[in-house]
C-alpha cells in the first residue's frame, strides 16, 4: 500500500513521509518498512551552514569528499550532536584542506578578510573556528532559539 499522499519519493517537507521514514510503526502500517530512515530529520541545519560558509570562501566539495553526506550527517545532529561530535567534524574538515592548494587557501582567506569571517578564525587551524562559526549560525537560523 503506497503512503497516502502519493509522492513517488519521499519528500522531507511532507508530514506522512516524514511519519513513515522517522517511525517504523507508521512504515509498516503504509506497507513499506523500506520507508524508515529514508528521510533526513534536520534538527539545526549546522552542515548546511558549514557548506555555505566555505562557499562564500570559494571552496568547492570535491567529487570524492563525501561532504553531502556530512552535510546531512552534521543537520541530523544538530547543535547539540556537533558538539559531541566536534573532534570527528574537525578531523573531517583538516583531512579536506590539507587536499587544498595554497592558492584556493590564500584566496579563501581573502575572501574571509572581506566578508568578515576571517578575524574570527585561526588561520593556522581553522577547523574548529569555521565549525564555531556554522554552530552560531544554526542557532541563530532555528525556530525557536
């Protein structure tokens, strides 16, 4: 039996897909216990605030980064879970700038200079500023904080 709101896939701003894929009560009851954790809950959005960080710093994820994958890791988190997470988040994100040129590294500090964010982080080892930075952000663009 398909989910009653008949999406062909599950869609994270749907309440029902969002029942069958966080609950596998409701996945067995639509007759698809394949739906459970098919859809990301996104606690505070701190992976999508890290990306849109380093984008603004004009780095790009690589095609074998994984960072989509973090990205949803780290939103499924949340705050609360990054934190308990940071020395794993901050691993990730020294593995991933020591696979970065010395060019895209001056020009992402430049870019940070003028956009203001570079003052807050350490150039030496930025890893835990930008993730301080992506955890400000989250809080500040969550309902209710």
């Amino acid at each position: 039996m398909p989910i009653p709101c008949g999406h062909a896939e599950r869609n994270a701003d749907c309440y029902l897909c969002n029942l069958a894929a966080t609950d596998p009560r409701y996945a067995r009851i639509f007759g698809d216990e394949s739906l459970a954790g098919s859809v990301a809950v996104v606690r505070e959005p701190v992976g999508s605030e890290l990306e849109s960080i380093l984008k603004r710093l004009g780095l790009k994820p690589s095609k074998t980064c994984g960072c989509s994958s973090r990205v949803r890791k780290m939103n499924e988190w949340g705050v609360e879970g990054c934190l308990a997470n940071r020395a794993e988040i901050e691993a990730w994100l020294r593995s991933e700038s020591e696979k970065v040129g010395w060019w895209a590294k001056l020009r992402a500090g430049l870019l940070g200079l003028f956009g203001g964010v570079a003052i807050r982080i350490d150039p030496v080892d930025p890893a835990p500023g930008l993730l301080d930075l992506a955890i400000e952000r989250a809080r500040q663009s969550s309902p209710g904080s």
